[in-house]
C-alpha cells in the first residue's frame, strides 16, 4: 500500500510502479487526503498493469513519443544522423518501453549493449543525449512525464581524446596540384580557411569579397552554421588567386544560381557531395599513401591482405594472382579543417585568432580539439629557456665518466 510524507511544504507519495520497483514521485495535491487519493491510483493502475489485467503500453512509449519528436526535429541541421541513430539503435532497443518505467540503469545498459557492438564511445554519448533531449520533450512540451530525466542521470560514456589528424605544408601542396582542377579552388577553401565541408558548400559568390579580403560564412548548406552564427574569414595572399580563378570561370560559363561552388544544374551541392573520394584520389596521386591492399582477383574467393611494399603474388588461399591496391593516408576532408588550425597556430602562436576563423565560442575548445603544438614546437620552446649567461650551445655536457661519479655520489 502506497503512503505518502510531506517535506519542505510538498507531498511526496511512495508506491510499487508497474515493473515491481518502490519508488517516490512528488505529488501535485493541495491537501493530505488529496495526496493519498492520487497515490492510490497511481499504484490500483500499476498493480493492474503487473497483473495482466490493464494495457502495459498506455503509458507513453520511446515510439511513441518519437512519432510526436520527430516532425519538429526535421528542421535540425543534424536530422539525417538524428534520424539514422533513432531507427537503427535505439528504437529496435527501446521503442516499445514505457517511458515512465524507464530508469537510468536501464538507460545505461543499453549504452553498454550498443558500445559492445563496436559503435564509437562519441557515438554511444550521441545515443544518451538525443535520448536525453527526447525524455525533455516528453516532459516539457508533452507534459507526459513527472520525475528526473533518466538519460541526464545515466553515466555517460567515457570519451577518449583523439589526436587531430593534418597534413605537413608539402603534402597540403601535393594535394592542391593534384586534385581535380575543377575542385581545386574548393580544397584551397578548406585547407587555406578551415571552414566544414558544409560551410564551403553553401557560399556565395557575393560572400566573397575579393578587395577586403574577407569571406562571409553565414550558412551550412541550406541552413544555419553549427554555431548558428555569422562570421568573417580572411583570404590569405595564397588563397586570393584560387578565388579570382574560380570566379572569373563562373562569369565565364555563365553558371546560374549564386553558388561560388554549384553542381552541373547551377544549384548547391548537396551533402552527399563525395569530397572525401576526391580527397582520396589526389592522395593517391601524389603518391601519399600508407600501404597497399592485396585483394584476390578471384570472385570466390577475394582474400585481402595488407602489405607495405605492394609486391603481389598467388592469393594464400587459391592461388590466383592478388591485385595491388593503393591505400592512402587516413586523412578524411574535415582534417582539412585541422591541418589549417594546427598550421594556423604554429605560424601565429594566437590562439584567438584560431578560434576566431574557425568560429569556435571558446578558445579552449580550439585548444583541446584543434591546436596542439607538436614535438618539434615544443623544442623549439624548450630551447628558449636557459639558465647559463652564454649561449645553450655553449652549457658543458656532462661525460660518461662525469655521470657515473656524480651517480655514486647520490648512491652514497
């Protein structure tokens, strides 16, 4: 039987929920008797629920509770991945859940389920805020739920940081010379101001303003920017003569539409423009690889191995000949992104001003993501500090036999 207590001026009612479990909710009552009353139903409707005798899904479910989500979620500028998550992991797990019945320790098993099939750590914190921001929808706009979030409470994954991957100057260079001349002025974009990929594909030519200098980055594609702001992005002296080119050929073409990189209808590209593939030709290209791919030219068979040398030969399992492909350097279009900022920072020693054309809200981020010095730098560094009134290069190094009395000395 389900009582209830009174603290700080309010009721709190406490009784066994549908899945057996004793729980405490506050209560919206203005009298005892009132509190007492709304318990009872609660735990009636429960105990019918756990005897069969009463619909288990009347409640509100995952499901049905995305059905109602999903329309106002189309207009984020991350539908596509939202959606894809939904479907493909947590609806076949969790859409036929009561959302009321559900608790952090189930929220956290199913974390632990989905990272045991090899999703990335970052990709099973995506599934528990997106599940996160559903409970808050249910609570807020559907006024469907009472209670904590369990999505909030669950232990987030932890997410171990990645070093950024980027490209050395001469291999910036390679690529840039190698790329389709078409697209050369896009790469030159990214790598030259480390905007995204969909930052890039939503310019305008009237963004670009050759005689300041500047470009305008106001939109992601069709919509708003990540940080849903508006920024300025200066156009290097080595960047200037790519945009001229690629201007001067829209006048020429007589492209329609505004889009300082359109597609063959005039229009904008879309996001499944495969810039990573033609990154990866241009890698290939200029020679900029990390190994091969051995693959049998056998249909039953195809066996794949890697090799560093791309010296082929029989296949181990049927003998007939392996075919040699190249594999490039692990290098996808938004470390483009990456390879300007840690160039950028190398170069400037400002971080602000790093943060600023990447349009971080924080330098930080740009710190902990984007910028790191590398070992090089750090030497660079090293050397400037100095405790010897002459040069360092001038400081005695101490001889083996120097170090071996001095470590006696210690031992003693």
């Amino acid at each position: 039987m389900g009582y209830v207590r009174k603290r700080a001026g309010r009721f709190y009612g406490t009784w066994i929920d549908e899945s057996g479990r004793k729980v405490e909710r506050a209560v919206k009552a203005r009298t005892l008797t009132e509190a007492r009353r709304l318990v009872d139903e609660v735990e009636a409707q429960a105990s019918r629920v756990r005897l069969g005798l009463s619909d288990a899904d009347s409640g509100l479910t995952i499901q049905g509770a995305w059905e109602k989500y999903a329309p106002i979620a189309q207009a984020k500028r991350s539908w596509r991945t939202l959606e894809g998550r939904f479907r493909n992991h947590i609806l076949p797990a969790l859409g036929g859940r009561r959302m009321q019945s559900i608790r952090p320790a189930d929220i956290e098993a199913f974390l632990a389920e989905r990272a045991g099939t090899g999703l990335s750590p970052q990709t099973v914190e995506h599934l528990r805020v997106h599940l996160a921001a559903l409970f808050t929808f249910a609570r807020t706009k559907l006024r469907a739920l009472e209670g904590d979030n369990p999505a909030r409470l669950a232990d987030a994954p932890e997410i171990p940081a990645a070093a950024p991957r980027f490209l050395e100057r001469s291999q910036v260079q390679a690529i840039l010379e190698e790329v389709e001349p078409r697209w050369t002025a896009l790469f030159a974009v990214a790598v030259y101001t480390g905007a995204r990929k969909g930052e890039i594909l939503g310019l305008r030519r009237s963004d670009v303003d050759l005689e300041r200098r500047s470009i305008t980055i106001a939109r992601s594609y069709e919509g708003a920017t990540k940080a849903n702001k508006v920024r300025w992005v200066p156009i290097s002296r080595e960047l200037l003569p790519y945009l001229q080119r690629q201007l001067r050929k829209l006048e020429q073409e007589e492209y329609r539409g505004d889009y300082l990189f359109p597609g063959d209808d005039g229009r904008g590209l879309s996001p499944d423009f495969d810039a990573g593939g033609l990154l990866a030709s241009a890698l290939r290209r200029a020679g900029l690889l990390r190994g091969y791919e051995l693959v049998c030219r056998r249909r039953t068979c195809r066996h794949r191995e890697e090799s560093r040398t791309g010296e082929g030969g029989p296949c181990p399992k049927c003998g007939f000949r392996l075919y040699v492909r190249e594999l490039p350097l692990r290098i996808a279009f938004k470390d483009l992104r990456s390879t300007h900022a840690t160039h950028a920072y190398e170069a400037t020693g400002d971080i602000r001003y790093v943060q600023r054309v990447l349009g971080h809200s924080d330098p930080r981020v740009t710190e902990r993501v984007y910028a790191g010095m590398r070992t090089e730098q750090l030497l660079a560094q090293a050397d400037r500090v100095s405790f010897s009134a002459g040069p360092s290069d001038s400081l005695p190094i101490p001889s083996d036999e120097t170090s071996r009395t001095e470590t006696n000395g210690d031992d003693e």
